[in-house]
C-alpha cells in the first residue's frame, strides 16, 4: 500500500520573546515576510509537495478564520484541518495528531510555522527518506566549540563531532508516534517528537539538515531571513 504523508503545522505559538517590548504584536508566525505571512511559505512549500496528502495547522482559535482566508486565497487545497493548540507546542501537536485519521504505515511530519525557508529539493528527498527509513530528523553539525558549565565556570568540554543542531520538519510512522504516546503518559516534558519517540526505544535516523532553515525566535532572526530569501 501506498505511503500518504500528513503534515501538521504548529502555530499556536505566542511568540512572547519575538514581541516583546512590541505593543499589540501578531506572533511571528503570522508577521510579514517580503509582504506574506511567515506559515504562508510553510503552507505553500507542503501544498506544492506531491508528497503530501493533507495539511493540518494547530493554531489559536482567534485565527482560525484568518488562516482559512489564507488557504482559500492561496488555493492552499491539502489544508483539511484547523485544530485549537494547546498550553505547550507538546500539547498542540497531540491535539492534531489526534485529528488524523489514516492508515498505520502512512508517514506523519511535523513543522514550526516559524521555519519559512524550506528547500524543496531538500524537502523531498527527505520525504522519500522517511517513507523508506520511519523516523527522520534533520541536524545540522555544530561548528563552534560546546562547554558545559555550572556555577559560571567550565565543569567539561564537550566533543562536539557527534553533536547535531535539530530543525523541522520530523518525520515518524503513523502507528509509531501513536505508541510513543500510549508510553510516555502524562509526560509532556518532551522537547520535540522525536525526544518523545526515543523515549519509548524506537531509533530516529538522522539526515543532514540546512543551516539557513532557520526557525524565528528574534526580530534578528527576521532580519537575517529577509537577506536570505529575497
């Protein structure tokens, strides 16, 4: 049987340290960027993607009807679902995960609204990846040098060839993520699925990420997209 991919999009973030000092600030997942909405370019990249079967965005109801004027007016057609986020990024994607409905093999991926600037190339052939391999991450290599520290002061240098940075989007076997719920409990301390697929003993391949997909946390952040993708 063939592999669909589900996407879910977060972005029931408020993006508290992207605004602050701002008054009346939109988080950032909906600040322009080169005149559109920052998740626009999420959108458009997975709608254009022959890969993926359906879209669904957790967001905060507020912006359910401005995001399904979005998707009408972009022709954003694979968006089948618009789910209320949660008090945690944890919680907001478990409350879409739990909107699917699709066979146990198909491939469930998972994006930050705020990382605009996917390659599609990239994006492919890490979708043929996790439809061959399950559970796929991306990472990038850290270049500088990684000290652990306490009280102020260096307690150990850390190697840092077998470190990795880790992006979105995740991919993860329908039935895998399911299990790796049903383990964890009411644990929501993960930082990202793939901490809570690991947690219940499934092995995430890693594959190698792109330094300029980058994820929005600062006005800098936007800055530096700005130059990126003109």
């Amino acid at each position: 049987m063939k592999k669909e991919v589900h996407v879910i999009i977060t972005a029931a973030g408020k993006g508290e340290r992207f605004s602050k000092g701002r008054a009346n600030s939109k988080p950032k997942q909906y600040q322009l960027l080169h005149g559109k909405p920052v998740i626009l370019y999420s959108l458009l990249a997975f709608q254009k993607c022959s890969h993926v079967k359906s879209i669904t965005v957790s967001a905060a109801q507020e912006y359910f009807n401005y995001l399904h004027a979005l998707a009408v007016k972009n022709k954003i057609t694979k968006l089948t679902g618009l789910v209320e986020g949660g008090k945690s990024r944890f919680e907001s994607v478990l409350n879409a995960f739990n909107h699917l409905n699709c066979p146990v093999d198909d491939i469930v991926v998972i994006h930050d609204a705020a990382r605009p600037n996917l390659n599609r190339q990239e994006l492919n052939i890490f979708l043929e990846t996790a439809k061959k391999e399950g559970e796929v991450i991306p990472g990038v290599s850290v270049s500088e040098t990684v000290k652990k520290c306490k009280g102020g002061f260096v307690v150990e240098t850390i190697p840092r060839e077998e470190l990795r940075l880790i992006q979105t989007p995740q991919a993860f076997r329908y039935d895998v993520l399911s299990r790796s719920y049903i383990v964890a409990g009411k644990r929501a301390d993960f930082t990202d699925e793939a901490s809570l697929v690991e947690n219940a003993g499934y092995k995430v391949k890693i594959i190698e990420g792109n330094r300029f997909n980058i994820k929005i946390t600062s006005i800098e952040d936007m800055t530096l997209l700005k130059k990126l993708m003109k």
